[in-house]
C-alpha cells in the first residue's frame, strides 16, 4: 500500500489560491481547502495557527514569489534593460500561476484587496515596488524619466486589464503585451 506524502506549508498555500481564485476570498476556510486536498482539517492546524495566518502566509508567499524572485532572476547582471523588461513580461504572463488558479490568480487577490486591510496594504506594496521597478528598467534603458514613469504605467495597467480579457479569450495575454512593449520601447 502507498503511503500518502505529507502536506507542505507550500500545498496549502497552493490550494488556498486556487480556492481565492474560484471561490473569492470567502473561499479561504480551512474546512474547504482541507475537503479539497483530500485531508482533515486537523492537518490545517498542523501547519497555521488559523485561517488569518494562512492569508497572510498567502500575501507573503505571493509578494515573494510573483514580485521579489521575478526581479531577483532578471537583475542577471548580462541582460539589457529591453532584455529585462522582455524577460519580466514573460515571467509575468508565464505558467507559474497554473498550480495557483491561473491567469485569474492576480485578478482574484485584487478583488481580495479592494475587502481586506492586509490584502489591500500587500496589493499597494507589490503595486509600487513593481512599478517602480519597470521605471528603474525604462529609465536604463534611456527613456526620459517622465516619460519612463508613464511607461511603467502603461505596461502595468495593461497586464491587469489583459489578465481578464485573455481568461475570456479575448486577448492572447503574453503576445498583446510583448507587442506593447515593443512599441513602448520603440517610441523614445
């Protein structure tokens, strides 16, 4: 008989995304999440101390991995800015939020933020330290700082706003963006 391998922090944080990003934030409960992985809800308890650890394991977790590591991992020091902003474009319309409820993943820990005062001080934060860092990219690139910050802007809103259509079929989410870029960078 195979024995069951044990639950991670990780697995629970994953399920807990993926039940956001179906469920909204009232999917967040240990109970839910617990049913879905096939486990009791004792083994919830085993790993957080309650359901308001858990979101903030989730913040955390997700400020982390979609923002500090996409960054850590484009600061390659051999890259050019363009190369940069290209890589941080695919990194953020890539597959690396399949395990956490796909490309709805943002859209549904936004709509989270607009409810909850941790959600929303986490949301603001990544918001401008990933802002801030496309500008950084721009500006080193050698687009003029005015018009660097307007960039970052542009290029952020769009994948919010691109997020939602491609879930609907309305737009091809990495293409459309990469395309946009491409412009931004074109007209200095």
């Amino acid at each position: 008989m195979k024995t069951k391998k044990p639950l991670t922090v990780g697995d629970w944080i994953g399920a807990a995304f993926r039940s956001l990003t179906k469920h909204g934030s009232k999917g967040i409960r240990a109970e839910s999440i617990a049913r879905d992985l096939k486990v009791s809800k004792g083994s919830f308890y085993w790993h957080f101390k309650d359901v308001p650890a858990l979101k903030k394991a989730m913040l955390d977790h997700w400020k982390q991995s979609a923002t500090e590591a996409i960054i850590s991992q484009a600061e390659d020091g051999k890259s050019t800015p363009a190369e940069q902003l290209k890589f941080v474009v695919n990194a953020a319309t890539g597959n690396n939020n399949a395990s956490y409820g796909g490309v709805l993943a943002e859209t549904a820990i936004r709509d989270w933020a607009r409810y909850d005062k941790l959600a929303g001080k986490t949301v603001l934060a990544v918001d401008k330290k990933r802002l801030t860092y496309l500008e950084v990219l721009f500006t080193n690139h050698g687009t003029k700082p005015k018009r660097a910050r307007s960039n970052s802007a542009i290029l952020y809103g769009a994948l919010i706003g691109l997020e939602g259509l491609s879930h609907r079929g309305l737009a091809n989410l990495n293409d459309d963006l990469l395309a946009l870029l491409k412009q931004l960078l074109r007209d200095e």
